[in-house]
C-alpha cells in the first residue's frame, strides 16, 4: 500500500473538533532523539516468553529516564520493552519522518489532538489497526470511557487508546500573598479579574518599591494560554458553536471580539506581557516563578510545579488557584477537552497480524491494572513513593520527574478506569486545584464538534488556523482593526473555511 506522507501541525489548529493539548507537561526536552529499553531486538516470543514491543513517545523531561521503571513494567506484563523517547519540542517532525519511511514501531503515540486529526487521512487509507471490535476481550481496556472513545472515533471505528485528561482544568494560579497584601478576595468576575491584574501591576505588590511587575504572564498559545480560558469565562463557545441552528466557528461570535478587546486592554496598559505573542510556555513560567507576575491562567493542576520554583526565588510567596470566574452575564463557563490529551496508534506495517495485535493489546490491558499503572504512575513504593493514608506520597519530586514522569506522560486510562491510587496534594493550594477541576465539571462548554470530521480541514485546517491567529494576535497587538479581523474572516471563508462549516453541518445532528 501507497503510504502517504502526513502533515502534521507544529501549531495550534483553532479550528480544529478537538481543542489541543497541549502539554502541561513542563520541562524541556533533551535536543536529540534518546532511547530507554532493554535494547532494540529481542527474540522471537513463543507462547511463555516475553513479548517483544517497542513504544514511539514523546519525551517531556530534560532527560531520558533510567531503566529502573521499565524493568519492573517488564516483570509485571511479561514484555521486553524498547522505549524510543523522542523530545516532545520536536515530536511531530521526528513522527512525520518515522511514518514517511515505514519505521513506525508497533506502539506509536502521537503528540496531542492535532497530531491525531492531521493523521486521520493515514487512519482512512488503511494503514493503522481497528481495535475497537477486540476491545471487549480485555477486562481492563473495556472500561475505558465510552464517551471518550467516541471522541477518538474515525468514521465510528476505534483504532486508538487514550491518555486520560481533566476534562475541565483551566483556571487561575495568583499570588495570594500579593492579593492579601492589596485587600483584593479571588475575582468573582471578569471585571475584577482585571482589576486584580491592574493592582498586581501598579501597587507595588512586592514592596520593593519599583515598578517591576505585572498582572498577567501570557504566552503564544491562543488554546492553553490565557486566551481560550477567558474567552469562555467571557461566553465563547469552545472551538464551534450553535447559532441560528448551525454550527460556526468561536471566531464569528461577538464574544470571541469581545475577549480580543479584554486582552487588548489588558496589554495596551502594560498589565500582561507585551510580546506575549513571541513567549513561550517556559518563559511565560518563568515570569510567574521568578516573581514578575502574579497571575497565571491556565491548567490549575500546575500549580504545585509553578509553586515549587517560584518559592526557590521568593521563599515567602504564597500561591492559591480559582476558578469561578463569571462572565458579564453573571454566568460561569468552563471550556472543556475532549477527554484525552493524546492517542496511540499500532500500524500495520509493524504489527503483522492480528495475533500479534491481541499481545500488545494484552500488555496495555495489564497495564489498566492497579499493581501496574501505580508503577507507571508514581513508580516503586518506598524508592519513588509512599502511601499515607491509602494516597501516594511523592518521596523527591526531582527524582520522580527524572525516573517515572515519562511513564506517567505514557499511561492510558484514567484514575478511576485504572484505579491507580490518588495523589496527596504537595501544597494545599494543589488540593483545592483537583476540587475545582470537578467542580467545573458543571459549567463545562463542550465543542458540538468533537466527534465531527471536515475534510477541508484535515486537508488546509493547518494553513487556514494561521488566518485567524495571526489576525487575532494582530487585533490584539493594535495592528488592525475591527475592520481588519473581518477581512481575515472573509479570507478564512474563501479559502476553505466556508467548506469547512457546510461539512461540520452536514454531519450535526441538532
């Protein structure tokens, strides 16, 4: 069979069903490809030898981890593993190059949700297993969630596994001890969020008596920076909405402008990073860690690691999360994911048959057991771990970062499809996270397209994302005008995107 070569996004798809995922994974990737195993060939396996499987992943850490979390997954999956880590920085180059000459392995994880969608025309030519159908041959693999299998979906078949997201974890990480010191309480709504910003900026919250700080640290991320979570707290549907009983892109509602206009403010006064546009997620921490700026939006569940480098540079801040921020309307709304943060794909040109399929699907359904994903997920008791009141105690956060995260980065299901052990919170402020991500489970905005496919999209979403980012960056940064973002509009429409929503709507049933 032809294989074709795939295209794979280095940016954030706006438009795309499925809103991204990025990582929230931190750390910066080694600069070359690195790889973890026991070697890359192995014997034969017979009917009692370990099987032999190789895993394609991306690496999120610094370093490729020891050998020490792989030895003990292949004693308890009977496996020979070959981990190839390859940096997350640069994942989707090292896949599409993988894939164009046939060397993907027989476990191939893909990055995110764009990686997926650009790989669905690879899924349709025939080239990746369907799993779906063996699925209910796996005590564990048949718990995973059926909505979120949905989500991952191509034509109503399944070929993929899931990694397990919070499905509604966004929100605010601020500086409670600058909040304190200004009599400022946790915004209620937009408009005090912007007054918290203002104060954070113009009051001298670090009492050193220079104006040096900020409000908000942004980067360019117009998904999982501070945008998208405003933009809902604002009333933007997430990623497509419903109007006049039709789909449209979050672009064409009024309150995506008006979410442009709050940030435009915001940055005109000086209340949040100026080149925000050109930061990356690494120095947009680093603003919040180094004491500069004291709020950041985004995955609240970051809180502990942000927490962990900002007190090696002010050992007095106090860091808090929130979550309900209510918009004009008096309403709350919390954008949510399609469940997942990445898949795995097992291509044909690796896996032979499907004898050869049902064993590595074997050693994922082990690894679905609790014994197992807590080593994937916390590592060996006593070394990486304890348990304190039936909940995991990490024993050396670095140490667990270096040795287990990778693994962790790695584990399909969730924690209640795995019933691995629960984590206790570092800081209290991380207890509070893992409560407010549930508690904003009642107010999550699902994309009424998620489940739907465009083949408009899959074949210039990537070129036509940029349109609309660069136009909404541009409008934001004062470079054009209302006027402006329309013809950007208009330009979206002409070159596709007017196919894109015809097609959406075709499939959507009302």
């Amino acid at each position: 069979m032809k294989r074709k070569l795939v295209s794979i996004p280095l940016s954030i798809m706006l438009l795309s069903s499925f809103a991204l995922a990025a990582c929230s994974d931190g750390g910066k990737a080694t600069p070359a490809a690195t790889t973890a195993g026991s070697g890359t060939t192995a014997p034969k396996a017979t009917d009692n030898s370990p099987t032999a499987i190789t895993i394609m992943a991306p690496l999120n850490t610094a370093q490729t981890p020891p050998d020490t979390i792989i030895k003990e997954l292949e004693k308890m999956t009977n496996t020979k593993l070959t981990y190839q880590f390859f940096p997350a920085d640069t994942y989707e180059e090292k896949l599409n190059t993988t894939f164009a000459t046939g060397a993907l392995p027989q476990v191939t994880y893909l990055k995110n949700q764009a990686t997926f969608i650009q790989m669905k025309s690879a899924i349709r030519d025939g080239q990746f297993w369907e799993i779906g159908p063996l699925l209910k041959d796996f005590p564990n693999l048949s718990k995973l969630k059926s909505t979120t299998n949905t989500n991952t979906m191509v034509d109503g078949k399944l070929y993929t596994l899931y990694r397990g997201v919070d499905i509604a974890r966004q929100g605010l990480i601020y500086r409670k001890d600058w909040a304190d010191k200004l009599g400022l309480k946790p915004p209620a709504n937009t408009e005090e969020l912007y007054a918290m910003a203002k104060a954070f900026t113009e009051k001298d919250p670090d009492g050193n008596g220079k104006k040096d700080t900020i409000g908000l640290t942004d980067r360019n991320d117009l998904i999982y920076g501070s945008f998208k979570t405003i933009a809902a707290w604002l009333g933007t549907p997430n990623n497509w909405g419903v109007k006049d009983g039709k789909l449209q892109p979050e672009f064409m509602f009024p309150e995506y402008v008006k979410s442009m206009d709050y940030i435009k403010k915001m940055r005109d006064e000086g209340l949040i990073n100026k080149d925000f546009a050109a930061t990356s997620k690494t120095d947009q921490q680093k603003l919040f860690t180094n004491g500069t700026a004291g709020m950041y939006i985004g995955a609240m569940t970051d809180v502990s690691s942000l927490n962990k480098d900002l007190v090696k540079n002010v050992p007095t801040a106090v860091v808090d999360v929130h979550s309900m921020v209510a918009g004009p309307d008096g309403k709350f709304a919390a954008w949510a994911l399609p469940g997942y943060a990445n898949v795995v794909l097992f291509p044909k040109s690796a896996i032979k048959n499907e004898a050869e399929l049902r064993k590595v699907l074997a050693f994922f359904d082990k690894m679905m057991t609790p014994e197992v994903a807590n080593i994937a997920n916390w590592g060996i008791k006593d070394v990486n771990y304890s348990v304190v009141d039936g909940k995991a105690k990490k024993l050396d956060e670095e140490k667990w970062t270096r040795e287990v995260k990778p693994f962790t980065d790695a584990a399909i299901g969730d924690e209640d499809t795995t019933g691995r052990l629960l984590g206790i919170p570092s800081i209290p402020a991380q207890g509070k996270a893992d409560e407010l991500k549930i508690a904003n489970l009642k107010y999550a905005v699902q994309d009424p397209a998620a489940a739907l496919d465009s083949k408009t999209n899959l074949e210039k979403g990537v070129q036509l994302q940029d349109v609309i980012k660069d136009a909404t960056n541009k409008y934001i940064y004062g470079s054009i005008d209302k006027a402006g973002f329309d013809k950007a509009i208009e330009d979206w429409k002409n070159r596709g995107g007017n196919k894109i929503i015809e097609e959406y709507n075709a499939q959507y049933k009302k």
